[in-house]
C-alpha cells in the first residue's frame, strides 16, 4: 500500500497526542511527523544560523528605543 495510512496517523493525532480534528487536520506531514518524535532529517541550528536569524527578524525596530 502507498501513501499514508490515514487510520493509523488519525489514531496518533487524535489519541496519542490528543490534538482536536481541527488542530489535526491543521497540521503538514512534516510537523505531524516532528510531533510523533521523527526527526526532520536535518541536525540542530547552529550559531551562524541563529545569528542570520536574529539579524532578519530582530526583537527591535531600527529607531526603536530599549525600555
């Protein structure tokens, strides 16, 4: 059989992690997958990818005065 076996994947979701159909069905495969503990394929984020991401998506606004 190929694809996914929705029964099982439903059981998962719904059982094991007891997520609501609407959160369920809200989900992709990849973060459904990342929830039932199967890695991404890819290693954890390192400094220089932390750093690229505090550089795009900063905690202040240029200008932005500290509180």
């Amino acid at each position: 059989m190929n694809g996914f076996n929705w029964p099982a994947l439903m059981q998962a979701g719904l059982r094991s992690l007891r997520l609501t159909p609407a959160a369920f069905w809200a989900l992709t495969p990849a973060e459904l997958a990342l929830m039932l503990g199967q890695g991404a394929g890819t290693s954890p984020m390192g400094r220089g990818g932390l750093d690229r991401l505090m550089q795009a998506f900063p905690d202040r606004m240029k200008g932005q005065a500290d509180d």
